[in-house]
C-alpha cells in the first residue's frame, strides 16, 4: 500500500471538511424535512410506492443560517482539496488513490502506530 506524505494544510482541510459534513448530517437528522412550511402528504391508494409525510413547519430562520454557512464552508474546503497544487506531483491515474488516502488518513495514522 504507497504511503503519502500529505501538507498539513490538506489534512487540517480534510478534518474539517469530515467535521462540517457529520455537523450537517446532525441538524438535518433535528430539522423538520421541508424548508419552507408545507401541508402532510401523501400517495393515493394505489401508488407503486407509499408515501407520506407530516406537515412541517419549516425551517428556523437561526437553523437554516446555519445549515448555508455549513453547506458554504463545505463547498470551500472541497474546492481547496480538489484544486490544491499538491495533486500535480502524482501521474493522473495515481491521483484518486492519493485523494482516497487523505480521506482516510486517520485510520493509516492508526494502524501505523498500531503495529
């Protein structure tokens, strides 16, 4: 298995990257599921596939700040990740298990210092 020698840099901006992804699976897990207020739904009788949902509320105005400041900070630090200079040294056929490495450093951080 090749081992990396990643900046810091991508792998601060992968931790909080991983970080803002599992803080949005946490309040999209708490908000209602529409945005906006909407009536409770649901398939007629006969429907391939059932349906239904319960009337929402909608969002928080608070809620849904803080899910755009979230979703925005995403975008940047996958832009950093995709674009960063680093990716140049490697041959293209070389760069997405390079790119899966990062994402996974922490567990070949621990099985390194494991064995």
């Amino acid at each position: 298995m090749a081992t990396y020698e990643f900046p810091p840099m991508l792998i601060d901006a992968q931790d909080e990257l991983d970080q803002v992804r599992a803080d949005l699976r946490t309040l999209f897990e708490r908000v209602p599921w529409s945005v906006e207020p909407m009536d409770a739904w649901e398939t007629h009788e006969n429907a391939w596939r059932p349906a239904s949902r319960p009337a929402s509320p909608g969002w928080d105005p608070e809620d849904a700040a803080e899910i755009a400041r979230l979703r925005a900070r995403e975008l940047e630090l996958a832009e950093l990740l995709v674009c960063h200079p680093y990716w140049t040294e490697f041959a293209p056929g070389d760069v997405q298990a390079a790119r899966d490495a990062l994402k996974h450093h922490r567990e070949q951080e621990s099985a390194s210092t494991a064995s």
